[in-house]
C-alpha cells in the first residue's frame, strides 16, 4: 500500500506564490510517474502537472504552463509544485497522484494508482 500526504496548501493573493508537496510512503513505485491534479467544486479533476519516474519528462496543461513547476527528489518519493503568479481561477483542491504515466494523461478521467487526501488552494483577488 502506498500514501500520498500532500502539503503546502492555504489562502494566497493573486499574483503570489504557494508550494505543494507530495511525500509517497509505503511501498513506492519507483517506476511509477507522479503528478499533481485539481478539482473546483462541481467538476471533475482535471490534470495540472505530471512528472515522470526519472524526471526526464514533464507534463504541463495549458493553464498552468510558464507559471507552474514539477519537479521531484533524487529518491523519487517526494513532488513538488511551483505555482507562482496565481490567479483566482487557480483556486481548487489539489491531489497528488501515483502511477503510470499513460494512465494519468491518457483520455478520459485520470486513472492513477493512488490518489492523495487534496489541499485547498484558495487565490483571493
């Protein structure tokens, strides 16, 4: 089994920066990618960020590409997300997902292995 504890969330103005990180414990997947993923209320979670298991590949949605950055340690079982001059339309709940990286970028919903609790970030205006 595996756990994902995300942290770095909270309440932040536009135009400022906030930090995510994802720490996997439990039997990790080392060749497994990671990502980062967010809901607002109502919709479904859509993709931010996916880093895979070497960090030789990165992933950007459009929204968040040039202010967003993944990355991940040397040891592979922690992520971290970047997000600098947000925007109130970044507000949501964000999850940190573990898994194969056609699974979380493939068409449809994201099918990670595992998924994190989430971390509200909230970008006031």
């Amino acid at each position: 089994q595996v756990q994902l504890i995300e942290s770095g969330g909270g309440l932040v103005q536009a135009g400022n920066s906030l930090r995510l990180s994802c720490a996997a414990s439990g039997r990790t997947l080392d060749d497994h990618s990671m990502g980062w993923f967010r809901r607002v209320a109502g919709d479904e979670r859509t993709v931010v960020s996916v880093i895979s298991a070497n960090a030789a590949l990165t992933y950007y949605s459009d929204s968040v590409r040039g202010r967003f950055t993944i990355s991940r340690t040397d040891a592979g079982n922690t992520i971290f997300l970047q997000m600098n001059n947000l925007t109130v339309d970044d507000t949501a709940i964000y999850y940190c997902a573990l898994g194969r990286w056609a699974r979380l970028l493939g068409p449809g919903k994201p099918d990670p292995d595992y998924w994190g609790q989430g971390t509200q970030v909230t970008v006031s205006s």
